[in-house]
C-alpha cells in the first residue's frame, strides 16, 4: 500500500488525468481570423494519455440559474462545493466576474472552473487593450469554446453560463430597461466545446427542481424584484430536493451599468419564511371550516 502511495504521489500533473505532452500541432491551424490575435499556444493538446485512476469518486453538485428580462440579466447559484458526499465547502462563490459587463457561472470542478475563468478574464482584456473595446458576449463563448474544445475526453470538467451586457452606456433619464435586441447576452459553455446561446439556463445536478419554477415564472416583462424573488426561489426549491446544493444564494444583475451583487441570503431563512406562509395557510383554512 505504501509503495502503491508514493508512486500515485509520484505522478506528475500532467499524467495525472490529463494530456500527454507530445502534441499534433499541424492540427491546431485555424482559417478562422477571430482567434489569430489572441495568444493561443502554439500546440493545443489533442492526444490523450491513460488517466490515472482518481483517488475517490469526483461527484460533483450545484444550481445556478440565469435568465434575461426587460431590466437586463438575473443570475444566481447556491453556495455549496460538494466532492462526492462531503460538503468540501459552504460559502463557495460560483459566480465570477470577469469584467465589469460581463460575469460567468460556473458548474463543474472548482479549480477548473477557477482556472478558465481567469485565462478567459486575461484573454479579454488583452483583446481591449489591442482593440480598444470590449469584445462582445458571443465572441467570448466562441473563444471560451475553441479553447476548451481541445480538451474534450480528459479530466476537465468546466459547465459555464456567460451573462453579459453588450450595448452602451444609457443616459441618466433612461430608465435602464433594455428591447429585445442583442444588448443582453447569455450563452451555455461546455469543456467538451458546446456553445448554445439562449434567454434562460439552469446548470448543474439542481436544475430539473430550479426549471420547475422559472419556466412558470420568468417572461420578458418581469421587474427587477420580481426577477429577484424568482431567482431566490427556484435556487430555494432547488437545494431544498438536491442534496448536493444549498446553504446560501448569490445573485447578480447586470444591466448597462455593470453587475451589481446582491447581499448573501441563507437559505435556512427561506424555509423558516416559507413554512411560516405554509402555517398561516392552514390557519386561514381551518378559520374558514370553522365559520361554514
């Protein structure tokens, strides 16, 4: 046992589930012009190597949720990394800024989702300071995509929702209601190269609970409380059925200001608010039987 330890110990990181480091690199020319002025490495890992068996089952669970409405794009996720049945941590931030319009959820391994989020942030800034402006949502997705999309079949396990805004600035009387033009973008990113684009996602092993509320609830004339509240409570019913999301909500709304982060809210506040309304319920009813 000792000497099977030190020898997995041994592995190095990229024999460890990853790419092999002999690479095909006629492959990775692209006719594309989009991707030359990025910094692409110059060989892309296409070939992979025998995956070394995992010291434990990765499962992973989460909820995140995002959808537009006339004010701009809601989006929200629990707060719960988990690692097969144990909570590895509570108070995990699963939606990441990458710039000031833009912000992406993330689903998946935590450190993938970390690392990609981050190459992607320096991508687009480089692309601003080349260019002088911003690169819009859907050429994010694209570049997010044909970088991801050589690792497809390996370890890698990144699920991300982009949420942006692409239009300008308003002017101080607009009311920062938006038409249903391509001024808010929202875009479903997958490790395996999958780039949909859509006006409501749900992403993670919560979701079939979260699209049981907000495909009844979310139309394009919500306000932005009304857009909250739903948020709130598909992410509540959610982690109410999924084990393996919970503890508290983020959210986020981005409009043509920028995000804006709305304060962490416990969901244990939620139940107690939602079986307090359940109680009074009951005590309307039974008043009711009692008069007739």
């Amino acid at each position: 046992l000792v000497s099977n330890l030190a020898e997995y110990l041994d592995e190095s990181p990229i024999q460890f589930g990853q790419i092999s480091t002999v690479q095909n690199c006629s492959a990775v020319s692209s006719e594309d012009p989009f991707l030359t002025s990025f910094s692409l490495p110059t060989c892309l890992p296409f070939a992979s190597s025998q995956s070394v068996p995992l010291p434990f089952p990765m499962a992973h669970g989460t909820t995140t949720l995002a959808f537009m409405f006339q004010g701009g794009v809601m989006a929200a996720a629990d707060t719960r990394s988990s690692c097969s049945g144990l909570v590895a941590c509570p108070a995990s931030q699963k939606i990441l800024p990458i710039h000031s319009h833009l912000v992406g959820l993330t689903s998946g391994t935590s450190a993938d989702c970390a690392l990609w989020k981050r190459i992607l942030a320096r991508e687009l800034r480089l692309y601003q300071l080349r260019h002088g402006r911003r690169l819009s949502t859907s050429g994010a997705a694209k570049l997010l995509s044909h970088m991801l999309h050589p690792f497809k079949g390996t370890e890698l396990c990144v699920a991300a929702t982009l949420c942006g805004w692409d239009g300008g600035e308003t002017g101080p009387g607009s009311r920062g209601e938006t038409t249903k033009n391509q001024m808010t973008e929202l875009f479903y990113v997958c490790s395996d190269g999958t780039r949909l684009r859509g006006m409501l996602f749900s992403v993670g092993s919560g979701s079939p609970y979260a699209y049981s509320i907000l495909d009844q609830g979310v139309h394009w004339g919500l306000t932005v409380d009304e857009a909250k509240s739903i948020a709130r409570e598909a992410v509540y019913r959610a982690t109410y059925r999924d084990a393996y999301s919970g503890n508290c909500v983020d959210m986020y709304h981005i409009t043509s200001k920028g995000w804006t982060r709305r304060n962490r809210e416990d969901l244990k506040e939620e139940y107690y608010r939602e079986k307090e309304r359940r109680k009074h319920e009951k005590t309307e009813r039974r008043d009711v039987a009692f008069s007739d």
